[in-house]
C-alpha cells in the first residue's frame, strides 16, 4: 500500500482461493452455529411478519382465541382461511413478506393444535395446545398491553428444547429496555407453559398480572420445509410415545 503497487500474482490467486472456501462457512455475528439449519441466521434485523389463521369453518370460541393471539405476539394480524387451501395460502403469504405463519386447529369447539411455519423456507412446528384460557377468563383485566415483551425460556436447555426456544422466540421482535411486558416459555415435564405478565415495581418490590391468554404447548413434530410441502418436507424430530424409553426420557430440558 505504501509503495502503490499491486500484490503478487500468486497472492492474488491465493486469496480467491481462500474466499470461494469461505464463502458457504460465514457465520452471522454471534451466532454459535450449532443450528441444525440457518434459517434464523439474519432472524433480529428486521421486525417479524407473522400471520394468525385457523382451520376452515372455524367455531366462534377459535376465532377469538386467534384474535387474542394476535394480543400476544405483538404486530401479528389475523387473516380468515375461508376456502382458501394450504398452497395458496403460503404463497400468498410470501409475497407479502410474511416471516411466520400460524395455524390453530381445533376439535368441537376446543382449541387443541397450533402449528407454526417459518417462511420462505422452513422450519414447521406442530404443537398440541391444550387449558387454553381466554383473557375475559383470567378475569379483572384492563386493556391489552401492546408493546414488545421480554422473553423468559424456562428449562429450555437441551438440544430440542432450544430448537424449539428458537422457533418461539422470533415470533416476536426486540423490546425496549423500559417495556414492563413479559411472557414466559416455561417447560414442566415437556409441557411448556405460555404466560403473559405485565410487572409494576412498588419500591423494592414487584408485581405481577396476568393480562392473558394462558395455554400449554408439547411440540411433536418439526420439518424442515413449510407448511404446505406436507409429508414431502424432511422431518427433523418426531415425538415418539410408545417406546419403552419414553417416560424416563425427558426431551426439552437437558436434566
């Protein structure tokens, strides 16, 4: 650089070398990558887009579930499914940029599955939801509290369970230092329970309120494509119950 003169030749072919090597082992900053895959790498740049729908003909009780849903994860707008199908769906949703799409099933009337698609390219989760409770059912509640909240993953400490931590936790985007909103992933004997908590401080103490809703997840099945790829999409875990192993093991917490 001094002297203005150009590298050597075979320094030059030396570099190109090194950087087409490099070029598929460039992690983002701060990432550990010990991900099975890398699509949350630039996940944090940008605010999620996420999508709340049901299945079809939803009941009265699963569309207010999703709209209390939308409450919870801050930004996110319900659309209704009508007769619109899985590939159109998606699609649709890529175009408008969706990052997250979330489905809720139900059986007669109960809210009983979620099932969340990472877009464009993957991964799918689908969870079992079960006791949920709707905000006019925890009782004495003010209005809902908008902001980003902060994330609090309990014993979410094993492979799969921060797997799952991972998936959860972009559905929402970075709060403010200030912001006095909190939800809580908690896992109790692989069930995880979904808390949302506004906290007051009273000097040196501080209280909680439940704003609601309240309900529980088991994850059973992750595939690495989205939602509409079905069967074809290779399948990253699978919940196994009936093998001799199953009730020692315990899955989302690594004790």
């Amino acid at each position: 650089l001094p002297e203005n003169r150009l590298l050597p030749t075979e320094l030059r072919h030396e570099a190109l070398a090194l950087q087409k090597e490099l070029e598929f082992d460039f992690q983002a900053p701060g990432e550990k990558g010990d991900s099975q895959d890398d699509e949350y790498r630039w996940a944090g740049l940008e605010p999620p887009k996420v999508m709340v729908t049901t299945s079809r003909d939803p009941s009265s009780r699963l569309r207010l579930f999703a709209k209390e849903l939308c409450l919870l994860v801050p930004g996110a707008r319900r659309m209704n499914r009508g007769r619109a199908e899985l590939g159109a769906l998606v699609a649709a949703c890529r175009a408008a940029g969706v990052t997250d799409l979330l489905v809720l099933h139900e059986t007669r009337g109960r809210p009983d599955g979620l099932t969340v698609s990472h877009l464009p390219h993957g991964p799918t989760a689908h969870f079992t939801l079960s006791g949920a409770v709707l905000r006019q059912e925890v009782g004495g509640l003010g209005g809902a509290p908008l902001a980003a909240p902060h994330l609090l993953l309990l014993r979410l400490d094993s492979t799969l369970g921060k797997r799952v931590g991972t998936i959860l936790k972009h559905l929402f985007p970075v709060p403010r230092p200030d912001s006095r909103r909190v939800v809580t992933f908690a896992n109790e004997d692989d069930v995880i329970l979904v808390r949302n908590h506004v906290y007051r401080r009273r000097g040196r103490m501080v209280e909680l309120e439940e704003v609601g809703p309240r309900f529980q997840l088991r994850p059973y099945l992750i595939r690495l494509g989205t939602l509409e790829q079905g069967d074809a999409a290779d399948v990253e875990w699978r919940w196994h119950p009936y093998t001799a192993t199953a009730p020692k093991r315990r899955l989302l917490s690594a004790t």
